[in-house]
C-alpha cells in the first residue's frame, strides 16, 4: 500500500508523527487565539508563540497535498484534477460555508465587532487588504483563504512543469526557489513601501498584519517547504531514503532554527522578524515534518487516541473555536463565573471539542458519504464514455 506522501509503505505503516503536529498545531492556534479573550496570567507569554501553529499546518498541507499529487504524476504522467478538486470541495466547503452562515446570520456568535464583507469571504479574498481584519471577527479565515488559493493553483503549476520540464528535474527546482525567493523579497518590499512610513504611528501594527501578515504572496514560505520536502521524498530516493533512517536526527535538528525563530520574534514587528522569523519558522516545522514521516522517528511509532482525534478535528475546530469561545465567555459570566480563570479555559476548550464532533457527525462524515457518491459516478460515467470516444476515429474528432 501507499502512504499519505504517496510513497510505498508497508500495511503496519501510518504517519501518526503527522498526526501528532496536526494535533500541536489546533493547540498553538487556540492557545494563541484565546490570549484575545480573557484569558488567565500565566498565558501571557507561554502562549505568544502559538501563531506559529498556523505555519505548521501549510507545512502539513503543502506536504500532504503536493504528495498526492506528486504520486499521480510519477504513476500516470497526469493529474486528475477534477477529483482533486472534488475531494476538496466536499472536505473544506461545506463546513467553511455553515461557518460563515453562522457568523452572518447569528450575531451571538461573533467574537468582535467588525465583519468583513461576505463577497470576501466567498470568493477566499479575506486575506487581501482589510483594515479591520485582526480586530474584526473571523479574522482566522486568512489562512483558509491561503490554504484555497494553494489548493487551486498547485495542480495546475505541476501540470505545466512535468509537460515542459518534468517536475522530477530542474524546472521544479528553478520554480521552487524563484517563488521562496520571491516571498521573501515581497515581505522586503511590502515592509519598505507600505509598513516602514508608519513605523512611529499607533496603527503601525494594523499596518504589518495588513501588507505582512496576511496576504499570499508574503507567507508562502510553509507551504513551499512543505511541497519541498514532497519532492525530495518522491524524486530523490537517496536523500528520501536518509530522511526515513534519521527521523530523531531531523527533529532535534528543527529545535535550532525555532529556537533562532523565537528569538528573532520577540519583537514580531520588527524589520529582521518581518523578513526572516517566518522563513525560520517554515525551516523548523519542515524538519519536524520529515521527522515524523520516518519511520525511524519517535514521532512516527507511537500512536495515541488524543493526538488522533485533535488531528481529525482540527478544521473543524480551527473554523468555529472562536465563536464558541466568546460564547462560552459571555454565559459564564452572566452567571458570575471569573472568565480569566484556568475553569473557564478548560470548559471554552471542552466546547471546542464538542462543536467539533457535532461538525464531524453533522457535517463531515455525510459529505464524506457524499463525495464517495459523486466519484464512483464520475468513475462509472467515465468507464462508459471513454471506450465510445477512442472508438471515434481521430479524423472525426478534429472537424
């Protein structure tokens, strides 16, 4: 059988080492999320680093997604876009819209005051020049916006590189560091033209996170390393084959360049954080990626039920943690609770669980069902047509 990078395993071999990043991942972002609700001391500090959990998943993303792909392309020579497409209709959509329903209908729901246009949301341009976006609620779909956008330009990036250069070879090669490249020149020049002017104004900030934090082309450095290491496991046996062998190696050895990232962010503003804290980042997470795709890694032999379920849960908790948060927030104090108590954080993280499972149960598994459905019509609709097609003979098939 094949794993989820697309590489051959044996049947006793699942990446529970992802499983297990996932699972830090939902916990660094809602940690992170939470220090903008009230929220007990000790958080202050120990949860700052958790934006980080968001590079984590477009490592975990741009790993698995371009694995997938990266496995059709070595099997057939192709893409079969249109499943690719379909399978993430019905595994991002569905739950995103009953999302965005809830924050534009249900006004209970919203975490803030300020809603973004519903045009933005819809079309997964959220990310792209908003003023009020951190202040505003359901700001988090900035990177579900990224995430799309990726989702559909990698098929067809790969299609036209394998048809003129092969993406086992050097046009990937060339593309990959022209674009990580590229991000850091974007974040370079975005800082000088539009963050920089305002650097001793009090909006200076909502002026970073607007030109810096949250548009594509300055954040592409996750996923691009994530699509990197894909490469390398698919195309170069050699160096897939050490990876596979020093798994503890390449997770001690992501500890320094997060530790260099915690560092140069302590001040997140700043022109060395802005320009390399998320190439840093991106570097470290890689590791620990690739760390937990090996099977000799410790990441990759111990599977537990709590990192497990997390992982599953994870986009559904990541789409509806804030609304349930402010919810939990707001009846706990009309009932005299403190709401920066370490009770109030437990029962705020115990909802998140419990709307994930409801999304899980609700939502996920009959769209699931539903996706199933639509492929094995597309598969029979497509066993029916094509042998009449190639029966056709070509000279007809071009008037």
């Amino acid at each position: 059988m094949r794993d989820k990078t697309g590489m051959a395993t044996t049947a006793s071999e699942k990446l529970y080492g992802l499983d297990h990043l996932r699972a830090l991942a939902i916990l660094l972002v809602f940690l992170f999320h939470y220090l903008g609700f009230n929220h007990p001391a000790w958080m202050n500090g120990v949860a700052e680093v958790g934006w980080t959990g968001v590079d984590l998943f477009f490592v975990l993303s741009g790993f698995l997604i371009s694995g997938q792909l990266f496995g059709q392309l070595k099997k057939t020579g192709n893409i079969d876009v249109g499943a690719f497409f379909i399978k993430r209709f019905f595994r991002i959509i569905p739950p995103y819209l009953i999302v965005v329903a809830l924050y534009f209908c249900v006004p209970f729901f919203r975490e803030r005051e300020a809603l973004g246009p519903l045009w933005k949301f819809l079309t997964f341009t959220h990310n792209f020049g908003l003023d009020v976006i951190h202040r505003g609620t359901f700001s988090h779909a900035w990177s579900l916006c990224i995430e799309e956008q990726f989702y559909l330009t990698l098929p067809f990036i790969l299609l036209l590189v394998h048809k003129h250069k092969s993406a086992a070879g050097f046009g990937f090669k060339l593309l990959f560091c022209l674009l990580l490249a590229l991000t850091v020149v974007f974040r370079l020049l975005s800082w000088n033209i539009w963050v920089a002017p305002f650097i001793n104004k009090d909006d200076f900030w909502l002026q970073w996170y607007k030109y810096i934090y949250y548009p594509t082309p300055t954040r592409l450095d996750s996923l691009l390393l994530g699509i990197g290491l894909a490469w390398v496991m698919h195309y170069r046996p050699r160096i897939n084959s050490r990876i596979r062998l020093n798994g503890n190696l390449l997770f001690l050895s992501g500890l320094p360049f997060l530790t260099a990232a915690y560092f140069v962010c302590r001040s997140p503003y700043s022109f060395t954080a802005t320009i390399w804290g998320f190439l840093l980042v991106a570097m470290g997470f890689t590791c620990w990626v690739a760390a937990a795709a090996a099977p000799s890694s410790f990441l990759f032999k111990k599977r537990l039920f709590i990192t497990e379920q997390l992982a599953s849960l994870s986009f559904a908790i990541y789409l509806s943690h804030k609304g349930v948060i402010h919810i939990t927030q707001v009846l706990l104090e009309k009932a005299g609770w403190a709401t920066d108590s370490n009770l109030t954080l437990l029962l705020a993280a115990t909802n998140c669980i419990l709307a994930g499972l409801l999304f899980r149960y609700l939502i996920e598994r009959p769209c699931q069902q539903l996706r199933n459905a639509f492929l094995k019509r597309r598969e029979r609709f497509s066993a029916a047509v094509e042998p009449a097609i190639s029966a056709i003979p070509e000279r007809d098939l071009l008037q």
